[in-house]
C-alpha cells in the first residue's frame, strides 16, 4: 500500500513540474474565489440581501467556470477535484477564525487536516 502511494506521488510530482504556469494562476484564481464565496456567504442573509448574494452566486460560477476549464484543458480530474475538495474545509476555516473571530482548537484543526490527507490520499490511490 505505501509503495503504491508513493509511486503515486512521485508521479505526481513529476507531473506538477511539467504544468505551465497558467495552470497554477487559474487555480489560484479558483482558490480566490472560493475565499470570496466564504466571506460573502454569511453576508447574504440567506440570499436576502442583493448585492452579496450576487458576488457569492459570481463567485460560485466563475470558479466552477475555471475548474471546467481546467479540466477540458488535460488537467486530470483525479487529481484537481480531491485537491479542491480539500482546500474548501480549509479556506472556510481559515475565512472563519482569522475575519469572523470563531475559534480554532486544536482538535477540530487535528480533524481538518486528517480529513483534507485522507482526501488527497483517496485521490492519489
């Protein structure tokens, strides 16, 4: 099992040098605007005030936009949808204790980064 996983990984890695720089500032891009839908979901009200609730539902298409582009362009989906689904749980996290004031304890970020591992491992198996 471990000599599968790091075969897988050092595929990966080989993989990622060979990447041209647009594939990185497109999901960069993505991860920006992931952030942008954390902070201005609260502000929405339940989608009851306009104006966040159109920067949130921008953000929304714009990102899943990008992915789709990402993705039509040779970007293997098994890599970039379990590095996504991870990075989500994270940027909601960090979006929250450092803008919001909610608290980060040690056993709820023990939590987040086993589960984003065990999600990036399942993808890379």
């Amino acid at each position: 099992m471990l000599l599968i996983l790091s075969e897988k990984l050092s595929l990966l890695a080989s993989n990622m040098r060979m990447l041209p720089f647009w594939v990185y500032a497109a999901y960069a891009c993505n991860l920006g605007l992931m952030a942008v839908w954390h902070v201005f979901i609260r502000k929405t009200a339940g989608f009851t005030v306009f104006m966040p609730s159109v920067i949130v539902l921008a953000a929304g298409i714009v990102s899943n936009i990008i992915l789709a582009r990402l993705i039509y362009k040779g970007i293997p989906q098994s890599l970039l949808m379990p590095l996504t689904v991870a990075m989500g749980p994270l940027i909601a996290i960090t979006v929250g204790t450092l803008l919001f004031g909610e608290p980060a304890s040690t056993a709820r970020l023990t939590c987040l980064f086993s589960a984003i591992a065990l999600i990036v491992i399942a993808g890379l198996v």
